[in-house]
C-alpha cells in the first residue's frame, strides 16, 4: 500500500468509483485530481525529514508504525459510497472528496 502501491489505486480506480458510484461529474473528478497532485507537490519536500531521523527502528520504519491506521482509515474512507443527493450538492461531493 505504501508507496506507489497507493497512488495506482487512487489513479486509477478513484475517479471510476467518483463517477458511476457517486455520480460526481468528469469535470470536478478532474479538480478533485489536481488538488490532490498539488498538495503532493508542496509536501513531497518535507520528506527531507524522514532522511534525518534517527530511530532504533531505522529512519521511516516508525513513520510506517505510526501512519499506517491513518492509511487504512483514508482508503475506507475513500471508497464509502456516500448517498448524497448530486441536485445542487455536487460542490459538496467535491469538496468532501478533495
């Protein structure tokens, strides 16, 4: 799951699931997607941190320890079909998914 692992599910799977589950519209599946790659870019470089760390279980094992509930609430959470209505709560869906 960790690693690209997670981004192939997202990729491809999640934009599927938005339009024929959740009946969101190609357009804002499209946003939701850039969104999500713009904050990658601007966290990505904070990874610097997991390069210094020092730990008796080595520099990114405690970080897996301590994400991975965190990892697999986020895909659960990802993959509930939700029941809102798409009439006029489109902007909801898209904001809830971002």
């Amino acid at each position: 799951m960790f690693g690209g692992g997670y981004f192939n599910i997202v990729n491809f799977l999640y934009p599927g699931f938005l339009a024929l589950t959740v009946g969101i519209s190609p357009y804002w599946i499209g946003i939701v997607i850039l969104v999500a790659r713009v904050w990658d870019a601007i966290t990505d470089p904070l990874g610097h941190i997991s390069d210094r760390t020092k730990s008796k279980m080595d520099k990114r094992r405690i970080y897996l320890v301590i994400v991975t509930p965190f990892v697999l609430l986020s895909m659960y959470l990802l993959f509930f079909p939700y029941a809102f209505s798409t009439t006029g709560l489109e902007w909801l869906l898209f904001y809830y998914h971002i």
